[in-house]
C-alpha cells in the first residue's frame, strides 16, 4: 500500500534521519510531546539490509499507551520506503526519569 508511505525529507536523507523523523510524529496521548523528546526512545540502529531496531521504554510499566505507542513507533517506522523490518523492543532499564526529557519538551510541560 503505497498511500501508507511517509514522503522522504529529501532525496538522499539518510535512514536514520527519516526513521527518527518518523518517530517524532508519535505523540504520548496524555502529554502533548512526542516520544522522542521525552526521551522515551533509547537506541536507534538502522542495520545494512534497511533492517531497523528501536529500543525504548515508557514512563511507567503502568502506561495505559503500553501496546499503542510501540505498535504506532513500529507503523511509523515501516511506513518509510525503503525499510525492510522494524523491530520495536520495550525495556524499563534503566526506568524512565523526568530528566530523560529535551530540554525543548521540560519548557514546553513547564518543567523549566
């Protein structure tokens, strides 16, 4: 399904840099920040086969976004032409602190 496909930046953008683009369009439905700038993602690996493995947690084992964020990090993701598989792994180590944060999401929540 072609329609489904996210348009690239621009030519020749890296994958890694359409995969994070990607990312930061998945927003936490109960803070208006996304993922990425909550620091709820960990590690971003883009292997030679345009294989992708992203790792990262939520704010509290609790989350009730548990199954939907990753499940929507992972559409995202595959949503880029080019990409093979995607593999979004969850861990809570180490857990999630406020302190993850950009600091452009701590000013946008007030935490500044």
């Amino acid at each position: 399904m072609e329609d489904n496909k996210q348009e690239q930046p621009t030519e020749g953008t890296p994958l890694r840099d359409q995969v994070l683009a990607a990312i930061k369009t998945v927003f936490d439905p109960e803070i208006p920040v996304d993922v990425y700038e909550l620091g709820l993602i960990y590690e971003i690996n883009v292997f030679p086969v345009n294989n992708v493995h992203i790792l990262m947690t939520l704010t509290s084992p609790a989350c009730p976004s548990a199954e939907a964020l990753p499940a929507e990090v992972e559409e995202k993701v595959k949503a880029i032409e080019g990409v093979n598989d995607v593999k979004v792994e969850l861990t809570f180590d180490p857990p999630y602190t406020a302190d993850m944060m950009s600091e452009a999401a701590r000013l946008e929540l007030g935490f500044m």
